[in-house]
C-alpha cells in the first residue's frame, strides 16, 4: 500500500520555500559590532590565522562540517542519466539525511560535466571550502576511475556511497547472518547478480572482511563473468572466474549467499530451492527485489533474506551508513575514508544489532518486539543509537590508522554526539514547524 499519493510527494517538494534545503546563519547579525565582526574588518583576523595555519580553517570556518554531495546525474537511483537538474532533489534529499541523522551540512552540487578528467578537476578545486566529498549517482564504470583519482589526489574524506554505502550496510549483515548459520566467511560460496559499481564495490569489502575472491561468482546481463570473456572490463576482470561455469542457475546450486544488486525477478524459486543449508538471500535491487521475500520463504523457510524495501524485515539502506561515516571522518579531520574506517562502520552496525532494541524504534515501526535473529541481522535505519555507535567506531579506527589529524576520547565524543543530535532536532523540527506545512 502507497503511504502518499504522486501529488503529495510533488506538493512536499514545491510547497513553501521550493526544494528541501535552506542555509541559515549561526551567528548573529542584528547590530553594527555584529556586521563588523560577521564581514569587514573583523573577518580578517580570521583570514588571517588560516592564512598562518592552514589546519585553522577547521577552527574559524565551517569546513568540518561540510560536505559537498555532487553528481552528474548520469545514474540516478533507478532512473539512469536524467541529468543534473532532474537528478537535484535527490541530492538536496541526501542533504536532509546528512541533517537530520548526523547534524551534516550539505551543500548539493549538481554538475552538467560528463567528461571524467573535467569532473575530477572540478571537484579538486573545492577541497578548500568542504570536509568531505560524496559522489552520488555517477554511472559506472567511470565512477571508479573518479573517486580513485580523487581519494589519490584530495586530502579530505571522498566516498562514492553508490559504491560503498551498500557494501558496508549489506556487509554488516551478511557478518550477522553468517553468524547465526555458523558458517564462516572465508568457506562460503557467493552468487552476484549484477556487476556494476555497487556489485564490484560489495565484493571488494565482502573480500576485505575474509571472502575468498575465487568463490565469488558474479552475473552482469550476459552472463557469468569468466575470463574467456572478451567484452569485460577491468573492473569486471576482477571478479572474473577461470572459465565458463555456466548459467546462474547452475552455478547457484549448492551455493550458501546470494547477492543481488540487478533487476526484478531474476532470481527464481526453483534456483533458491537449489541453493545449500539455510541459504542467505539479499536481494537489493530497488524497489522490486530480485525475488520476492513471501517467494523465497516460501520455497525456503530456512533462508535469511534482505532487500533494499522498508516493507520487509532485514532493510539494506544506505542512510544507516553514509550520515555516520562522514560524521567520524569529519570529527577527527579526516584525510580520507579508508578499509579501516569502513570495516569499523560494518562491524559497528553488526553488533549494535545484537543490543536489546529501545522501545522508541519499536514504535517507529509499529512493532512489539525484535531481537537479534534471521529477520534482524541489520539495526533499523531510524534507530538513533547507530549515530552513537558507528561514528565512534569510524572515527577510532582513522586515528589508529594514521589518517586523522585530530585526536579523539572516544568515550566522550560518544557522549558529545548524543547531545549534539538532541540539539540539532530540536532547532531543526522549530524551524521547519514555523513553514506550517501540514506535513
């Protein structure tokens, strides 16, 4: 059932002030000491500390909480190259879910630029002004290419969450769902439908937390990618087997995961019934799965399914990642966001799912109990205790790393980050009642 009509989601976009996003001023403005200070002469004293101390643009700007989401529009969530324009509310919506989960400021950049080398000096030139870079909706495979080059170039945190978001998210279940199977990462034969940024990004992080490259079998919409194969890429050739083993539907036999990142109903009943003891099924292409949860439990009660759907239990979603990672990365100075800090991300969500679940995320989903089991492997997306848990973690593992700039007393900036989420929603849901929308 639709919880709004197409009018509803048009009006919550147009009605107001147009859009989603607003920038309002955190100082006062109301008296001449107050302009004095806020611009000329004041403003120069600030200037010129930085211009001192290049580190003290942290101290005097807004720079470590700022982040630039930007995109090409060329692949916008399932809609594909719409453009920047058509592709601006959702990056202004990325600016909300920064906001409202992690107190981020976000400035949504949307670049008519499909020239790959252009995109990188374009986004080099604003590593003054941001903490942080996400890349969003860039088609593959130069979306690699991108944030390779930049991640090498910049000195600030760049995450191309359409990469990695999924990745750490679905990582941090398949962790749990390995768990409760008591089966281990590095025996378990995996089946990938799909290989596009988000497929070859799953498969490197699942290969960083202890998956064996060889017993990765990935699909693109030709077939099993094999080395035989004259039309791969070199991403593609990553995760190339030695030879043809043949259609998914043999290879998937016996096969302990599945893992999907394709298009509706590709996976069938039939192949899942084929699949090993207590498979693990996540199927995440949006909206519509790869096979539909009511299916696979039918054929397989004694499977472990995840999609990318609030609707079933066990949602892969990106916004339990992204707003957390950025907010250790920026609190610590970040230079980037490495291995380190994204298998901290992971296994910061795996375990904050075994905790008991506090009453107030029950209500928000309408639901009497959850525990920690094969329909919660993965801590809901409104649970506000994931801020608490994996910035800490993020942000840990870049000072042991050797990538942060700025040391932390993790247990206190624990204790800071809850505070500071109170604060922020008090002022925000203030702000936004004073619109009066109706919403």
């Amino acid at each position: 059932m639709a919880l709004f009509t197409p009018q509803e989601a048009l009006d919550y976009h147009a009605l107001g002030r147009k859009g989603k996003l607003e920038v309002v001023p955190t100082k006062p403005c109301i008296t001449q000491k107050h302009l004095s200070m806020a611009y000329t002469p004041g403003v120069a004293l600030a200037c010129k500390e930085i211009e001192k101390d290049i580190e003290a643009v942290y101290e005097y700007t807004n720079k470590a909480n700022l982040v630039a989401v930007i995109s090409n529009g060329t692949a916008v969530l399932g809609l594909g190259n719409i453009g920047p324009e058509a592709g601006k509310p959702v990056m202004e919506g990325k600016g909300v879910l920064f906001k409202i989960f992690a107190d981020i400021d976000v400035y949504d950049i949307n670049l008519r630029v499909n020239d790959p080398e252009k995109l990188i000096e374009i986004v080099k030139s604003m590593e003054p002004t941001f903490g942080g870079i996400n890349l969003e909706d860039i088609k593959a495979p130069e979306c690699f290419y991108i944030e390779k080059k930049l991640i090498e170039e910049m000195e600030i945190p760049v995450f191309h969450d359409d990469q990695h978001g999924t990745a750490i998210i679905s990582g941090a279940g398949l962790l749990n769902a390995l768990e409760i199977e008591g089966k281990r990462i590095e025996d378990v034969k995996v089946i990938v439908s799909g290989a596009g940024a988000a497929a070859i990004a799953c498969c490197r992080f699942y290969v960083s937390l202890g998956l064996k490259k060889e017993n990765i079998f990935m699909f693109d919409s030709k077939g099993l990618l094999h080395k035989d194969r004259p039309d791969l890429n070199e991403f593609k050739l990553e995760f190339a087997q030695d030879k043809d083993y043949g259609s998914m539907a043999e290879v998937i036999r016996g096969a302990d995961v599945f893992v999907g990142l394709s298009v509706k109903g590709i996976l069938k009943p039939e192949m899942v019934k084929s699949m090993g003891k207590s498979p693990i099924i996540f199927a995440m292409a949006n909206p519509d799965p790869e096979i539909e949860f009511e299916v696979a439990k039918e054929v397989r009660p004694d499977c472990i399914m995840a999609t990318g759907r609030s609707d079933y239990p066990n949602q892969v979603n990106n916004v339990s990642g992204f707003p957390f990672i950025f907010r250790g990365a920026l609190d610590v100075h970040a230079k980037k966001i490495n291995e380190e800090m994204k298998r901290a991300a992971a296994r910061a969500l795996a375990d904050l799912a075994k905790e008991p679940v506090p009453q107030d995320v029950l209500d928000a989903y309408g639901l009497k109990e959850l525990e920690f089991g094969p329909d919660y492997i993965i801590p809901k997306p409104l649970d506000l205790r994931i801020l608490e848990w994996e910035a800490p973690a993020v942000a840990k593992a870049a000072i042991d790393s050797g990538v942060a700039r700025k040391n932390l007393n993790i247990d206190s900036y624990r204790e800071q980050l809850k505070t500071r989420l109170k604060a922020s929603r008090k002022r925000m849901a203030e702000f936004i009642a004073s619109y009066n929308l109706g919403f």
